[in-house]
C-alpha cells in the first residue's frame, strides 16, 4: 500500500451496529468505494466506539467481521486504501486520552447525539458515550486527514474535531492538520416502504418499511410489492404521492436512468407491474453482495490477513503522529539504543 502524495488524505470510519438498508449503502458504502481512485483512503470499522452502548460482546465481534466482509464485497479495495479495525490501532486510545485533557465536559454534554444516546440508553449513560466525539477526533486526527466524508447527524462531531485541533495546535505548536468535512450528494433520499414520510432505517419494528443488504431476492420483491403507495395508479412523481416518489427514486438509482427516463419506461403502466420491477432492479445489485459477502466470510484467513496488513498500515502512521504529540505534550521519550 503506497499513498500518492499528490492526493489528499480522505479518513472515514463505521459503527458496526446491525445490517445496512439500501439508504446506508446509496448513503455511505457505496461513497467509500467511489472515492477510492481521487484520494489516500483510509477506511475503519469502528469497534471502540461500539461498545458506548450495551451490547452482547459475541454480538459486537460478529458484526466487526460482517461490516468489513460487507465493505470488501461492496468494493472497497484493501490493495488501494487503509482497511482496518479501530481496535487493532492503539493510537486511537492513546490519542483520545491526550486530548481530553483539552476537552471540556460542557463541551460534551452540548453534544446533540449525547443528548438524544442519554435519552434512549438512560440506564446506560457511561463516560465513553460522552467521550465519544473525543474518541472520533483522534481517528480522524491521527492521519493527518484533510477531508472527512460525513453523514449530516456527523457534522457537529466533525466540528469538533476542528476545534480541538485548532486548540491542540494553538495551546502546543502545529501538529494536526485541520480537517474539512464534506456531505457526499446522495441522488435522493431514501424513504420508508411504509411510511414514506420518514427516512429508510434498519432499527424499524416494521421489517417491511426497510430492505437490508442481507434481504433475499424474494423478500426484496415481496416487501416492494407491499409498498405503501396511493391510489393514483400512475407511475410520476408529486409532493402528494411521496410513496412512489420513493420508488421512482430508488429504481431511478438502481437503473441508473434519471427520473424522466423512468417516468417514461412505465408510462400507461400499473404501479403492480411497475412494484416488481423496482423489486427486481434492487434485487440484482444487493443480492450478488450479499452472496460475496458470505464467500469472504468464510475466508477468515483471507478476512484475518487483511485486517493485519491494514492495522500495520495505520499502526505506521498513527505512531508517527502519536511519537509527534507525545514529545510536544513533555512526555519523556528515552532515546533509542
Ligand atoms: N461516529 C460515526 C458514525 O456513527 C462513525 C465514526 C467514528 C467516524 N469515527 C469516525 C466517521 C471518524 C468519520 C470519521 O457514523
């Protein structure tokens, strides 16, 4: 793995916490795999940041695998960028103690996702989930990244990551590079099958609302079929018919026809006939990942030997920055025999 040096440093990193729906994948993994030829990538899956929420430790380790099973079998290419496990790096840990101690309680406690995490896990609010921008700022920080792909409910994260390293830089002299976060343009987003009005999610009770990556042909074709849709019976987008304006959308994606060719294609036709063929369309993307998913997985040896040459990879270039902070802190460093 060589970085080129007349490209920028792009980090970005993903909780293994349950099975992806088509809005993560059009949202996040598919950029992963699209930005991997304009930039250095650096790419992981983030184990630490997991355990801020109670979870079954079999549970966490199994999704750690799947996550980056699923990534690979998506296209992310550990020829071409950084693949690696937060936890197998631990500058991460290291860099996150330093720079709590620049960090400053009401700083965490504002935080939006903080707020909303204390509601939901009431029993549960821990330390770690405060510290958990913290944590996501030595990611990012330790390679030096200058651009940071994020989802908008990241973006006060990243803000802050800016903040301490500005602090950092200031308080010290120049160490970090000071990150810029972008938000990848999805096509659309991605919509409730059953409630349209309301974003695309895996934690839904409704099984039917959602299609995740590990959904069979006939399920993707069964829950399209049960799409909640009106009764208008043609196939056009309108403000007043945003269930199959989700449709459009979604086959429009999968096709890769824009929305007029699609208006088009169904013109005259049913929403019956025209519910199978998004069915379809989908089905033949998701459906070979998830069985090259499940091939890679097999391969633990094939999974295990990429995990060990992306962490050494990281380990290379978080120990640089992290020898860098540790000397400019006054941490003592003995001099090499
Ligand atoms: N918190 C991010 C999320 O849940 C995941 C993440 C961890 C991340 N560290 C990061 C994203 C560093 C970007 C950069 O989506």
């Amino acid at each position: 793995m060589q970085f080129d040096k007349d490209k920028k440093i792009l980090f970005s990193a993903a909780q293994p916490s349950g099975i992806p729906t088509i809005g993560n994948y059009l949202g996040a993994i598919k950029n992963w795999v699209d930005l991997q030829d304009e930039y250095n990538c650096i790419y992981s899956i983030a184990d630490l940041h997991c355990l801020t929420v109670k979870r079954e430790p079999k549970d966490l380790r199994r999704q750690s695998l799947d996550l980056l099973a699923l990534y690979i079998a998506c296209g992310v290419n550990p020829e071409k960028c950084v693949l690696f496990m937060q936890s197998h790096v631990p500058a991460h840990a290291e860099l996150t103690w330093v720079l709590n101690t620049i960090t400053y309680p009401g700083e965490m406690t504002r935080m939006t996702q903080f707020k909303d995490k204390s509601l939901r896990h009431a029993d549960n609010v821990n330390m770690g989930l405060m510290d958990y921008p913290v944590l996501m700022a030595a990611d990012i920080l330790l390679y030096q990244t200058d651009i940071v792909p994020i989802g908008s409910d990241q973006k006060q994260h990243l803000e802050i990551a800016r903040d301490i390293a500005n602090r950092f830089n200031n308080r010290y002299s120049p160490t970090f590079v000071v990150p810029d976060g972008y938000i990848p343009k999805v096509g659309a987003r991605i919509m409730s099958l059953q409630d349209p009005l309301h974003k695309m999610s895996k934690s839904d009770d409704n099984e039917n609302a959602f299609i995740s990556l590990e959904d069979d042909r006939d399920t993707i074709i069964r829950k399209f079929k049960r799409a909640v849709t009106d009764s208008d019976n043609t196939v056009a987008v309108g403000e007043d018919k945003p269930g199959i304006t989700n449709l459009i959308n979604i086959y429009s994606i999968f096709a890769n026809k824009t929305i007029e060719e699609t208006q088009r294609e169904f013109d005259g036709k049913g929403y019956g006939e025209f519910k199978v063929a998004v069915g379809e369309v989908v089905a033949d993307k998701i459906v070979p990942i998830k069985e090259e998913k499940e091939r890679i997985l097999k391969d633990k040896a094939y999974l295990d030997d990429i995990m060990i040459k992306g962490a050494e990879t990281a380990n290379y270039l978080a120990n640089k920055t992290i020898a860098k902070v540790y000397r400019k802190v006054g941490l003592y460093t003995p001099d090499k025999k």
